[in-house]
C-alpha cells in the first residue's frame, strides 16, 4: 500500500476510519452551482462518492441516486448519514478500474475529485462515464490541475493525475463542452480539502 493506488481500499479506510467527515458533509460548492443540471427524478451516479456528501445532496434534491467508491468504510459513513437524513440512496462497492459500466443508465454523472486514477485508468474510467450515461446526459466534473502540487492543499502528489483543459477537450471530444474553467480558489471542505487550490470545472453533454 505504498502510494494508495494499488491497495485503494486499505488506503481510503484507512483515511476514513473516523467519525470525522474528513470531506466534510456539505456539498461540493461546483457541484452546487450546477444545481440546474439536476432534476427531480433523474437518475444520477456519484464516481467515487467516498463519504456521501454529494449523493445526499443529490438525492435531497429528488434525484434517484447512486453512489460507488471503492471504501466500505466511507461507504458505511455515507449510508449513515443519508440514513440520518432519511433519504435513499443506493450505495454499492466498486473499484472503477474494473467495473462494468452499466450502458445508458444515468441522466447525470457527478465526478468529484478522482485523482487518484493514474492516465490509463483514468481513460478506462472517462469511456466507462461515457457509457453509463443515456444521450443527452451530463458529466460534472471537479478536479485538480497540475498546479495544485505547489499548494498540496487536497490530492495526491503525482502531476500525470491531474487535469487540464486540454486534456478534458481532448478526452471529451465526442461530447458537447457545455462548461470549462481552470481557475484557483480556496477551499473548506472537511479537514482535507483545506486552502488555496487549483481547480478546474467541467459540464459535457452526451450527444444524441
Ligand atoms: C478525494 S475522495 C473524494 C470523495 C467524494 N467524491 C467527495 O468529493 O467527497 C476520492 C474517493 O475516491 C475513492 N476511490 C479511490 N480509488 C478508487 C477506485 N479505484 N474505485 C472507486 N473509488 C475509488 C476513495 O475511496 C475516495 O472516497
């Protein structure tokens, strides 16, 4: 478990094996201007949800939600605080390296800081998002840029993780570009995500 990325799940218990939200429990703030993306109804998956806060904010909104992460024991925290909430939100355990990417299931997908995909993972993962996703559905994207390694405010330390706008117009080529930002802002969400960072947006449409 050197690094985190092959041992992802001992690694992401680990960090999450306190009571601490250490996300926090609010949402993610880009994810909360994109409110307009999501509506009641809509069938959404969370790439990675860790510890829930964006799924229950999702599914508070009406949203028909389902949350994947690799982490039981996040999983296990997002289940109880949804359970607190009293929403309903379908949690499952999965390692997006492998998944099988359901076919045309999701209006909305939400993606939230992962990192933690190295170059050929992350091209797995963009094209399994691509597939789940039914025409006319949506990709929102949070994540960093490799500038964020100066400020080591959230992320892993590897510069091949991060994103650029080039790099998501390339990836995303075969969808409409509703939205693209780089940009720096501060951050306060839980005990990890804490300062200065370098972001970068995203919206793309699936064609159809
Ligand atoms: C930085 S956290 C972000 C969590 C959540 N999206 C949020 O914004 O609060 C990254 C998440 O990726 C999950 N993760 C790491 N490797 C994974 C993998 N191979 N498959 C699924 N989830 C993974 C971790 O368990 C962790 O919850």
């Amino acid at each position: 478990m050197a690094d985190g990325f092959d041992d992802a799940r001992a690694f992401w218990d680990a960090r999450y094996a306190t009571d601490e939200y250490v996300f926090g429990r609010e949402p993610n703030r880009f994810l909360v201007s994109q409110r307009a993306m999501f509506t009641p109804g809509a069938a959404v998956l969370d790439v990675a949800t860790g510890e829930g806060r964006n799924a229950l904010w999702l599914a508070q909104l009406g949203c028909r939600v389902t949350g994947i992460d690799v982490s039981p024991l996040g999983l296990a925290k997002a289940r109880r605080m949804a359970a607190e909430a009293g929403v309903n939100v379908e949690f499952e355990q999965v390692d997006v390296r492998n998944w099988h990417w359901p076919e045309e299931r999701f209006d909305a997908i939400v993606t939230i800081f992962i990192q933690f995909a190295a170059p050929d993972d992350r091209s797995r993962v963009f094209d399994g998002m691509k597939r789940a996703l039914r025409p006319g559905g949506v990709i929102v994207m949070q994540g960093y840029t490799p500038r964020q390694l100066e400020y080591r405010t959230g992320g892993p330390p590897q510069a091949e993780h991060m994103y650029t706008e080039a790099l998501l117009r390339e990836a995303f080529s075969d969808m409409e570009i509703l939205h693209l930002r780089e940009y720096e802002d501060v951050l306060a969400e839980g005990s990890k995500h804490v300062g200065r960072s370098a972001l970068i947006d995203m919206v793309a449409r699936k064609r159809g």
